[in-house]
C-alpha cells in the first residue's frame, strides 16, 4: 500500500526562505506554504535584523503571532553561542498547533549537513575555546570545573538510581 503524503508521511506545509530581492527589505522573510507546494502561500513571516523576533501574517496581511527570544536565550546565545527559549503571542481564533509547528519548522530553515558539520566541528570548538578562555580570565575556571564535576556526579548517581529501579521493577513484579 502506497501511504506516500499520507498519515504520518503527509506533509502539511512547508517554510521558505524569501530573497531579499522579491521582499525589497533587508529584514528576513519567510513563506510558509500549504502541503508540499509553495505556490498556495498562507503565512509570512517577517523577522527582525537580528532574527530575535517574529512576526507570523496571514494572508489578509494581519498579525496572528509575535515570536520573541527571552531575555534569558539572548544571554546563553550571546555567552554559549546558543539560547532556544522563546515566548509566543498567538491572536485569539488562531490555531495554536499551526503557529507551534511554524516555529518549529522556522528553526529547521536553512538547516543542512554541511552547516551541521562547520559548526560541530569548527565553530563549536572556537566558541568552547573563548568561553573557556574567558572563565578562566575571569578567574572562574575553579568554578567552572566544580560545576562540571557535580553534574559528572548527579548524572552518575540518577543512572545509579535507574539501575536500582529496574532490579526492582525486574524482581518483584
């Protein structure tokens, strides 16, 4: 039985990056599209400078949803090269599911293995190395390295405790 676009294969939209030409701004956009096809556009997507907030339009130009980093993320991204966390305003009557999947979707946008690979293997590496440079500048590499010996220990101690949970689950069930 074929279930190619169907049931859990199906692809309900998909998100594009828009040129810069086609917008005439310098502020990213995105499309996003119904099904497999871009040609049926449903949602725009219009981003700051920054790619900190988003702003989701429908196709009568209105704002259903406003997408913007905590305060919390900027930090992690601008110490750790990485912050995720973000606060969603979705307009009453919209579905909430459709706005999720869109942020999710935008966070896959642009990604690709060769990208994947520059920043695990080369980014990732540099930007371990200036933050390590700067805790230990700032004096707090004693800090750093008890904090990492703790987490080494807490991890150890929840497989122990998992370990244990099983034997029992094994034994007296």
């Amino acid at each position: 039985m074929d279930n190619k676009g169907k049931g859990d294969n199906a692809i309900i939209m998909n998100i594009g990056k828009m040129s810069k030409l086609s917008t005439q701004s310098m502020r990213p956009h995105y499309e996003v599209g119904r099904g497999s096809s871009s040609d049926d556009r449903v949602y725009t997507i219009v981003a700051d400078m920054m790619d900190r907030t988003f702003t989701i339009k429908n196709q009568q130009d209105e704002v259903v949803a406003q997408v913007a980093k905590t305060v919390k993320a900027l930090i992690q991204t601008a110490a750790f090269g990485s912050g995720t966390e973000s606060t969603i305003d979705i307009a009453p009557g919209v579905d909430c599911s459709t706005i999720l999947a869109i942020v999710y979707g935008l966070g896959q946008v642009g990604s690709h293995f060769v990208k994947d690979a520059a920043n695990n293997y080369v980014l990732d590496p540099m930007k371990d190395s200036v933050v390590g440079g700067a805790v230990n500048s700032v004096g707090l590499g004693g800090l750093a390295a008890s904090y990492t010996k703790i987490s080494n220990q807490a991890v150890q101690s929840s497989q122990k405790v998992a370990g244990l949970q099983n034997f029992f689950n094994n034994t007296f069930k």
